[in-house]
C-alpha cells in the first residue's frame, strides 16, 4: 500500500495586511481614492497613494525630482483580484519594458492601461517585485522599513479597499537593466526632473503609487524623494 501525504489546507491566510505603519495609512486623496480632475496630488517621500480612475481617463504621474523610482500598480476597480500583471503584459507586448502606445494587460489577459506618452528616456522595470520588509531583512535591516509592499497595502486601506496579494508592480523610473552575463545592475534613474508618463485606464481602475522608499542600492539615489500626478477626463 502506498502512503498518502497529508497537508494542510489553508484558506483564509493571503498577503493583504500591512507589516508596519506610515502616513500611507491615514492620508489618502480622499475618502474613497475619487480625485478632483486637474489637481495636482503629491506623494510624500517613502509613501504611497491609492486614486480611482474611470475607463478613459489619464493619469499624468510625474517624477519631480528626477531621480525618484515609483512603483505603480492597476488594479481592477471590480475586482481586486484582477490588476495589471508584468508577466502578462511582458508576453502581451513582446518587451520588457513598455512604450507609448503599448498596453498593459491583467493576469485574465485584457487591456487595463495604455502607456501614452513618456517624456523620460524611457528605462522603467517589469521584472523586479516591489520592496518588502523581508527584503530589507535580508539587506540587514533589523528594524521596521518602509516598503513599497506595505504602502500599496495602506493606500488601499486607506480609502476602504484591500488586495490579497502584491503584484509584480510597473517599476516606473527604475533603473536595473539586465547584463550580457544575465546579472543584475541596480542603477539611479535616468530621468531627469519634471519627466512624465500619461497612462489612460481601459477599465475602471485603481491605481496605487508609491514613490519608492528604497535607501540602500542606489536606485533613487539613496535618497527617497516625493512623486506627483494629476487625473485628467
């Protein structure tokens, strides 16, 4: 006879909550993420925000500084479960980093964004996961940091929403190209300040910034700076 291994069998545990705490969690746009059209929002350095967008509307999401990396998700507004997939759109668009006119494409393979215009160089990342505590754990750190993990979660919570995952997210701005010996560079941004993307929303969406707070590979510079953005019809 053969023995039957036994595991158990979890349905409840996912990767929603927060490990730790920053203003994230108590100072979203407004109440429900809905913003005012034309408004010039600003992320503070190390925190992230969570804004609704209707299907055909523009985000303008600008890196003031220049040098600042912003992690950015999509997700859809109906289904949380549902968001732009870098894995997806990689294959979707035969590249691994997109330009203007390529799309973003959900984990159920549908259009959720369209790049529209990108005024920088053009050097984003689709294959890095967004920073977590266990990441900064594993740098040495021994104390709370903030992570991009953490502030996706808050900015969601913030305006009554919860993901029970992190996606890959659109590492925007960051620098980390890929050598010839498949090694890994971890390189500040080349964008210089004012750069912008507009990226207009094929569904409904929620989309989450943080503006990276990354402080010990020198992606933004070893010096977290803010990120802004505006909504337009």
């Amino acid at each position: 006879m053969t023995a039957t291994a036994h595991y158990p069998i979890c349905c409840d545990k996912d990767n929603g909550d927060a490990l730790g705490l920053n203003p994230t969690a108590t100072s979203p746009i407004s109440a429900d993420g809905a913003p005012t059209l034309n408004e010039l929002y600003t992320i503070p350095p190390r925190c992230g925000r969570a804004v609704l967008l209707k299907k055909g509307q523009v985000i303008k999401i600008i890196n003031t500084p220049g040098s600042q990396v912003c992690d950015t998700w999509f997700f859809n507004t109906g289904d949380l479960s549902e968001f732009a997939s870098m894995e997806h759109t990689r294959a979707f668009i035969d590249k691994i980093i997109p330009q203007p006119g390529d799309v973003l494409v959900t984990n159920q393979r549908r259009a959720i964004a369209t790049l529209l215009t990108d005024t920088s160089p053009g050097v984003h990342d689709t294959l890095i996961a967004a920073c977590d505590l266990y990441r900064y754990t594993n740098m040495g750190i021994t104390e709370y940091h903030d992570s991009c993990a953490d502030n996706m979660r808050m900015a969601l919570k913030a305006i009554g929403l919860r993901a029970r995952e992190v996606p890959q997210p659109l590492n925007l701005w960051m620098n980390t190209p890929v050598n010839p010996d498949y090694s890994i560079s971890w390189l500040p941004t080349v964008s210089t300040a004012g750069d912008y993307v507009e990226i207009r929303a094929e569904l409904d969406c929620v989309v989450v910034m943080s503006a990276c707070p990354q402080d010990i590979v020198p992606i933004n510079g070893c010096s977290p700076k803010e990120i802004q953005f505006t909504v337009m019809a």
